[in-house]
C-alpha cells in the first residue's frame, strides 16, 4: 500500500504527466455532461417514464453502453463516437484496396492528414443516415415523449442536424485527448461510456438477485466469474508467442557488437479488439432497416445477442475478419528483411524467404485459436445470460465488446503512464516486469 501511495505521489510530482491527466478529466467531464443533455424537441420527464417500461435487446443495448447510456436518454450525444469507428474502419479497408489512397499513406504526415479529413468527411455521412434511423426509432418508441408543438418535419432536421454536430464535437473531443491528454482519446471516450454503465447494472442485478432467498450466492459466484473472465482477457491480449532470434557476432574496433539471444513476440491477438468493432458494426447495418419494429425474423436474429443465428453470425465474422486484419497489419516480409538487416536469423531457419515463410505460417498457427477465443468472447454475453439468467445490462460486462476495450484501454493507459515514470527514472506500477499494452498498427485503436 505504500508503494502504491508512493506511485501515486510521483505521478502527480511529474508536471508534464499531471497536466496531461488533468486535461484529460477535462474533456471526459464535459463528454458526460452532454450525455446529459436531451435533444430539442424531447420532454425528458415523459422520456424516462416510457423508457422504464421498455428493454431493448442486443445491438440496441450495446450501442447504449458505448454511449455511456446517451442513446435511451435521447441526447445530444446519442449516436456517440460509432459513426467515427465505423468510417475508421472503411478508410482502413481503402487503404489496402484502394491505389490512391495506398499512395497517400505513403506520403507521410501530408497523406496522414488527408487522410483523416476524408475519414471526417465519411463521419458525418455516417452519422446522416443513422440519425435519420435514430429518429425513426425515437418515434416508434418514444413518441409520447416529443413534444406536441414540434412538427414532423421540423423535429426531424433539428434532431439530424444537433445529432450531427455532437457525433462530430465527441470526435473533436477524443482527438484532442490523443494530442495533449493520456491515452488514446476515442478509446477512452468508449470505456468512460461503458464503465458509465457498470455501477447501474451492478445495483439493477443486486436488486434482481434480492428478492428472492437463496439467488444471493448465484450474485456472488457472478461476480467471481467476472474477475477470472476478466483475468482471461488479460490473458488473451497480452498472450504472446516468442520466436527465438540469434544476433551474429561483429567486432568493431575493440568492441564486440551483437552475439545476444533474444525473442520476436508474436501477439496471439495481434488484431485487438477491431474484429469485434467489425462485427458489430456489419450487424447493425440490418438494424437500420428494423430499429423500433416490433417484429420480423430479421429483426430478432441481429438484435437478440442470445439467440443461437446471432451467435453463429457474429462468430463468423469475427474469425474471418481477425484473419484479414491480421494480414493488414502484419507483414512478415518486412519482419525478415528487418531480422536481415541486423545480422538476426532465426536459428535452423535460412535468411529470406525461408525465414518470411516460417514467420507467416506462425502466424497462422496462432491466429487461429486466438480469432477462436475473440469470437468466444464476443458471445459470452448471451451465454451467460442464458446460463444464469441474469439481467442483459449486467451480462453485457460479461465479454463482448465492452469488456476487451475496458481491459485494452486501461493496459494501454498503464503503460504510457508507467513510460512516463520510467523515462524519469521512477518505480513503474508493477513491482514485477512492465505492464504491456495493446499493441497495434491501426489508425483508430479501441
């Protein structure tokens, strides 16, 4: 406890790393307040009250919990930071398909800017159309709580326009926590959001679980299942596979240079948590067409996360884009030719294609059962519930999307606080090794 004390007087003792969390509490403090804030045209009295009466399943639920909550509150910041993510990931995909914008990509900080101007631009034609949804959903569900002076259409361009202007100001917001606050402002924006959540859905389960004798002790093996699932995703992001890598020996004047033995990590999860963001977003394109509909079989396959065509479809998607978006980020070519050009070879492997081949097929091996675990992870949501029984809003924390960006984002931060410390000669925050971060080659990491 005292080291821990220790730590902390030292973070704060670090002018550079104390303006940097403060700045950062900033921007996450006025994010939550305008949460709070309804959109024009909306009685938030006459919301709430309908809103009790009413569940949402799935995809619904998981946007909700990104929003911190936003969406049923009918806010300004209602669509939150997922139209941004969802553009993120288009561009990304151009970038590999598309000739010109590989060109751009080379081109340094000038195609880097370009290149984030036209993920703007694909932003709010993203948040366009889902705002034009959104207000669909709010009239289907929520009509009571409009208020009766605001015509059709009028109510319509406003709650385009206002949604509009927040998705963009949220985006604003985590671009600038990325540049002067700590950590990675989009990332974060999402875990302020989700961890929003947590402390309601962990009284709403309690108050489930108490009133009827005996349910208490399924309460607390819940949350004991939560902290080793929890502890197993720690596992599956930082897992790695270690490739032994021999260093020939030169001299150089009197002094001898390389000769160590050392290991390239391979990460079993080298793809984070973007294959889940995929998903998610590929499976709330047919929301769009079903938001507020009472029925249908398309409806309840991509809005019930426990039924069995979600999980298979979600599955699916994860694995196969894990695979693609490990290709993208991971060049074992470039690896060799690095390993070639610092004498590094991997014993009883040929330098060269040899070596690129044996890095590849690696990768493979263990990209496999890592997209295996993700996409299990990703539907052990509606597992538990089924299992258990438990309340939706509780299970969501149980796997998922939420839970791995929790963890991801919080080891991400640990880590570049703890370089801090470093860098000034401080104790780290573990009193064993250093804590590891995700790390990606993304644009956008989550």
């Amino acid at each position: 406890m005292k080291k821990f004390i220790k730590t902390l007087k030292n973070i704060w003792s670090i002018e550079e790393l104390r303006s940097k969390i403060l700045f950062t509490l900033l921007l996450v403090a006025v994010y939550r307040v305008g949460a709070h804030i309804t959109l024009p045209g909306i009685n938030p009295i006459a919301l709430e009250q309908l809103s009790k009466s009413q569940t949402q399943n799935g995809i619904l639920d998981l946007i909700n919990t990104f929003a911190g909550g936003a969406f049923n509150m009918a806010s300004i910041f209602a669509l939150g930071i997922m139209p941004y993510i969802t553009a993120s990931i288009f561009v990304q995909l151009m970038t590999v398909l598309v000739p010109s914008f590989q060109k751009m990509q080379k081109e340094g900080e000038s195609g880097r800017k370009k290149i984030n101007q036209i993920t703007r631009y694909i932003t709010i034609a993203v948040t366009f159309v889902q705002a034009f949804a959104y207000v669909a959903y709010l009239r289907q569900t929520s009509g009571g709580a409009i208020i009766p002076g605001y015509g059709a259409t009028y109510f319509t361009l406003t709650t385009v326009v206002v949604l509009t202007a927040g998705t963009m100001f949220v985006m604003w917001l985590g671009e600038k926590i990325t540049d002067k606050g700590l950590g990675n402002g989009v990332s974060l924006l999402i875990m302020i959001g989700i961890l929003a959540r947590l402390p309601q859905s962990f009284a709403q389960e309690l108050a489930y679980r108490s009133e009827r004798t005996g349910t208490i002790l399924i309460f607390i093996i819940e949350i004991a299942l939560y902290i080793a699932i929890n502890m197993g995703c720690i596992m599956l992001i930082q897992a790695v596979r270690k490739v032994p890598v021999n260093y020939a020996k030169q001299i150089v004047g009197n002094r001898q240079f390389g000769g160590a033995r050392q290991f390239l990590p391979l990460k079993v999860n080298s793809a984070g948590v973007m294959p889940i963001i995929f998903a998610q977003a590929i499976l709330f394109i047919p929301t769009l067409f079903t938001l507020g509909s009472k029925g249908g079989d398309l409806g309840r396959i991509f809005t019930d996360h426990t039924s069995g065509w979600y999980m298979l479809i979600y599955s699916v998607v994860v694995i196969g884009f894990t695979f693609l978006y490990t290709a993208l980020i991971f060049n074992p070519k470039q690896i060799s030719d690095n390993l070639k050009q610092n004498n590094g070879f991997i014993p009883g492997v040929k330098p060269g294609q040899p070596t690129t081949d044996y890095i590849g097929t690696i990768m493979d091996r263990i990209t496999f059962p890592g997209a295996v675990m993700l996409a299990f992870v990703g539907i052990l949501p509606g597992i538990i519930q089924l299992l258990f029984g438990m309340t939706q809003g509780f299970a969501m924390f149980f796997g998922g999307t939420s839970l791995l960006i929790m963890v991801g984002v919080i080891l991400d931060t640990l880590q570049q606080i703890e370089t801090q410390l470093m860098m000034r000669q401080y104790d780290g925050l573990m009193k064993s090794g250093r804590v590891q971060g995700r790390q990606t080659a993304s644009a956008v990491q989550i």
